[in-house]
C-alpha cells in the first residue's frame, strides 16, 4: 500500500494533467512544503512561505472586516495564474496554471485535489 507521502503526489500528479495546470504543492499553512509537483526552476521553500503569507494576509484581512475567511485566493499576470485554497486548518494547496486556461476548470480541478488531499490526511 503507497505511503500517504505517495499518495498525496498521485493526488498532484493526477491535478497536472488539468488543462493548463504547469504544477501545484501542498504546504502546511505556516509555509512548510509537504508534496510538491513543481516545475524544478521553482524554490520549492520561498514559493511555499511567500504563498502561505499571501493566503493568511488574505484570510486576516477578510476576517478584519467582519466576513468569513475566503473560499481561495487567485493571482494573476498576463502568463500565469496562481489559485491557493485551504484544505483543512494545517494544509493549503496552491495550483500554479497559464492564464489562458479556463479559470472554472482550474478551481474545478484544484477543489477535486482537495476533496483527494482530504481523504489521505483523514
């Protein structure tokens, strides 16, 4: 039986296949990477801390105005678009994907991979 380290990869693994997804990663929410499937130019280590900063400035900030925490966080520049979502209060995963993909395929796929992540981490 894989490990669950396993298991979570063929969880991203299978997210990379998405139309568009370029990698994606699964890292704890103070920034730690746990799995990633990233393209190997990316530092895995300042990619996760500086997502997970941008992802609990964002929750902060909503839960400052008074409004629940949001359901993800999308960034994007002309080439690329970043989606970042929480799992669970200990895992986020971020989705790395090219602008011109479908942005409703994208966060699909992304809230596939989570329901997935969940299932492996209990």
């Amino acid at each position: 039986m894989p490990t669950k380290s396993e298991q979570l990869s063929g969880v991203l693994a299978t997210l990379r296949k998405s139309p568009g997804v370029e990698g994606s990663a699964l890292l704890s929410r103070d920034g730690i990477p746990v799995v990633a499937d990233l393209p190997a130019s990316y530092s895995r280590e300042t990619f996760s801390a500086m997502t997970a900063a941008m992802l609990g400035a964002a929750e902060t900030a909503m839960i400052e105005i008074g409004r629940n925490v949001p359901d993800r966080l999308i960034l994007e520049n002309p080439e690329t678009r970043l989606v970042a979502l929480g799992v669970n209060n200990e895992l986020m995963l971020v989705v790395v994907a090219k602008t011109s993909a479908a942005l409703a395929e994208i966060i699909k796929a992304a809230s596939a991979a989570a329901d997935g992540i969940r299932k492996v981490v209990g």
